[in-house]
C-alpha cells in the first residue's frame, strides 16, 4: 500500500500503522547504536547490513 493509500484507509489501525513502522524502526536502530550490533534493511531489493558505526554518522 502507498502512503496515500493507507491515509484513506477506512480502518484507524491501518491508518496508525506507517507511524508505528518508522517508530519501530528508529527503535531498532537506537538499540543497534546502543549494543553494537548491525541492522538488516532491504536496500534496492537486496538485503544489507548496516554496521552500528554508519548509524551513528546518520549516514545510513
């Protein structure tokens, strides 16, 4: 679903849940930065690691 798709949705949870992906998912990068441990994202519909360190430049 799209963005706009999703901000016409009939259903508030579904609504509320492109909010609740980006919160999650700065979470899980704080967490990273705070443990040392790398993130997985899909990157040009490949999967790749990002290191702690390039998260803490914002670079990522």
């Amino acid at each position: 679903m799209t963005r706009q798709e999703l901000s016409k949705a009939r259903n508030p949870d579904l609504r509320a849940s492109l909010v609740a992906i980006v919160r999650a998912a700065t979470m899980a990068r704080q967490i990273a930065m705070q443990t040392n441990t790398a993130i997985v994202v899909v990157k040009d519909g490949k999967l790749t690691r990002i290191p702690a360190e390039l998260l803490r430049t914002d670079v990522a």
